[in-house]
C-alpha cells in the first residue's frame, strides 16, 4: 500500500488522499508524507499518535482513541451499570488499533475504577467471523452497535467538541460548550 501511494505522490503528482485503512498503515503513510508533499484526510484510523504531537500533512476526520476513552470514563462512573463493573476482558482485531484500545482501556480501568480488574485480552486476526467463545451477550433482532448501546444519560457517543465547526478557526474559537457531553433530556 505505500509503494503504490508512494508512486501517485512522486509519479502522477498526487498530492491530496483520502481513506478507510487501519492505524498501522496510515502510521506508515504519516512518515511519508512531508516527503511526497501530500496530505492525507484519515477517515477510520483512531490511533492518537497520528495527530499527537500535531503532523500538518495529515487531518484526522474521526475521532480518536481518547475520545473513546472519555466515553468509557464516563460511563464507567456515572451509569449504574458501569458503577457495578469490576472486572474487564478485551475482544479486538490484532492490529494497531485493537492493541492501543486495550492499553487505553486498562489504563482507565487501573486510574478510574476502585477495584477494578483487568482479567486478559483477545486479539483476533482481522477477518474473523467466529467470536462465539468470547461473545457474551447479543441483541435479539436487527440492531448493532450503534442501537443496542444507547450510552445510558447520553444523546450521542462522542464528546461535545466533536460536533465543532473546526472548518472555521474563528467559529472554533468563539464557541463555548455548555458541558463536555450531549446529555439526554428527561422526558
């Protein structure tokens, strides 16, 4: 993959790509860049280190892992459900972002949760279909995601500031958030 992206930038000029491919590439093509002269728009990738410290030819589109962390933060200490949470075991792919899930989440669990324990990871390789040794639990119908975790108290999954005009640095700078999460109105 960055031989080809490498050969767009030099050979065709290319100078502008945008892309769903995992962290670890998008890492790879981060080093790149400033050499091809090219920005690259990351749409999926949600390793921190791609925009800690800042790289000027590459903007995240997404949100990052520690945005994910936040959410789990949050709700790890402010849901009942999340209050009576103990003990903790991580299903993800093996590769970059899986991994760096992982670490973030033990680091909130070891920080954030008095007693908290973190019993072992799985990684599976990407393309795998077969979890059912590590599922333990599954939505009756039509859902995912998205539906079935519905982030109790929250409206949305994401912290405020992610729905900010960052087109703008001047609407950026002059808006003032309220709180630092959308919260669900009581009905």
């Amino acid at each position: 993959m960055i031989n080809t992206t490498e050969k767009l930038a030099l050979n065709d000029k290319i100078n502008l790509f945008i892309g769903t491919i995992t962290s670890g590439e998008s890492m790879a093509l981060a080093g790149k860049l400033k050499e091809w002269n090219s920005v690259y728009v990351s749409t999926t990738s949600e390793n921190n280190a791609l925009t800690n410290p800042v790289n000027p030819y590459l903007f995240r589109a997404n949100y990052s892992d520690n945005t994910d962390m936040i959410i789990w933060k949050y709700w790890l200490q402010n849901t009942e459900e999340g209050k009576k949470a103990k003990t903790f075991y991580s299903v993800c792919a093996d590769y970059t972002w899986g991994h760096d899930q992982t670490k973030n989440f033990k680091g909130i669990i070891a920080k954030y949760i008095p007693g908290g324990e973190f019993l072992s990871q799985a990684f599976y390789p990407l393309g795998t279909t077969d979890y059912s040794a590590q599922l333990n639990e599954a939505g009756g119908d039509v859902g995912g995601t998205w539906y079935w975790n519905r982030y109790p108290g929250l409206r949305c999954d994401s912290e405020s500031i992610y729905f900010n005009y960052f087109f703008s640095e001047e609407l950026y700078q002059e808006w003032t958030w309220s709180s630092r999460t959308l919260h669900r109105r009581k009905s």
